[in-house]
C-alpha cells in the first residue's frame, strides 16, 4: 500500500529506508518529489527572509536547478564509477524526498536561533540524502558516503573552470571591447 505524500515526507525525514525504496520505484511520485524541494525552498526562502525578496526568488530557482544538478551528477559517479543501478528519475524522486527536513529551515527567520536549527536542518539533509542515494542505486552506505563526496568535487571543480572560462572571456571583453 502506497503511503501518503506527509507519509512519505515524515518516512524520508525519519530516514526510513522502505520509503526511499517506495518513491524510488514509483514513477508518479516525481511530482511530489517536486513538492517536497518546493516546499524545502520555499521554507528556506522565508527563513532567509532578512536577505530580501530577490534572495528569496533566488533561493527558489536555485532549489529546483540544483535538485535537478545534484540527481544528474550523482547518478553519473553512482553508475559509472561504482556500478550503482538507478535511472536519473529514481535518484532525482529519492533525493526531492530526501530534502524533507529542509523544511525547518524556516525557522531561519529567527535570529540566532533559527541559523542554528538551519544548519541542524541542511546536516539532516545531507544524512538524508546519503540514505536516498544508497537506496536508489542499490549500494552500501561506503559507496553512498563516497558518491556525494566525488560529485560535489566533481561540481566544485566544474563551477571553477566555468568561472575561470567566464572570468576570463569577461576580461578579454573588457580589454577588446571599448
């Protein structure tokens, strides 16, 4: 029996592996995977309320792109570099679930306080997120630790050469351009 969508945000939040399981292999469930990152970026966007209102369509935007980032880039290391078995859809629904706990992040409008149960909030989502990984791609929790390790390297490492391609386009523009 399929569980509710607050069923299978509070069992991704309580890290329960059969869930991970269950949105893993349900293909209808890529919408609700869309409304838990919604709703975590939304919750961040309002705890983040004190950075103004482009930060907060920003923080919106930027939930969507990198959920979407995050699933291509792991399930590329995942497959290829050790052998997991997943579709980009199955990890990209079990990591929309993963991020379940983003939610308390609105208590980031709380000063002090709420920064405190922000970074508790992203640190559960990583845990998370390492649980959605392993489960997809049917692995050992080794693998699932490494698997993110190595995309966000990999990421980190691209978004440099971005900049540094961008960067120095921009200088040259600047040099030839007037």
């Amino acid at each position: 029996m399929a569980r509710s969508f607050a069923e299978r945000m509070i069992g991704a939040a309580m890290l329960n592996p059969d869930v991970y399981e269950e949105v893993e292999a349900d293909e209808s469930a890529t919408a609700q995977a869309a409304g838990v990152v919604a709703l975590a970026a939304v919750a961040g966007a309002i705890g983040a309320y004190r950075s103004g209102t482009h930060g907060m369509v920003a923080a919106i935007i930027s939930a969507f792109v990198a959920w979407g980032l995050w699933a291509g880039v792991t399930y590329i290391v995942g497959t290829r570099l050790f052998n997991g078995t997943a579709t980009w859809g199955e990890l990209l629904r079990t990591l929309g679930f993963a991020q379940a706990p983003g939610l308390l992040a609105v208590v980031g409008i709380i000063p002090f306080f709420g920064g405190l149960v922000t970074l508790a909030a992203w640190i559960w989502v990583l845990v998370a997120s390492i649980v959605a990984i392993r489960q997809a791609l049917d692995f050992d929790t080794g693998k699932a630790l490494l698997t993110p390790i190595i995309s966000f390297v990999v990421v980190v490492v691209a978004k440099l050469m971005l900049a540094i391609l961008f960067g120095g386009m921009a200088m040259l523009g600047g040099a030839f351009g007037r």
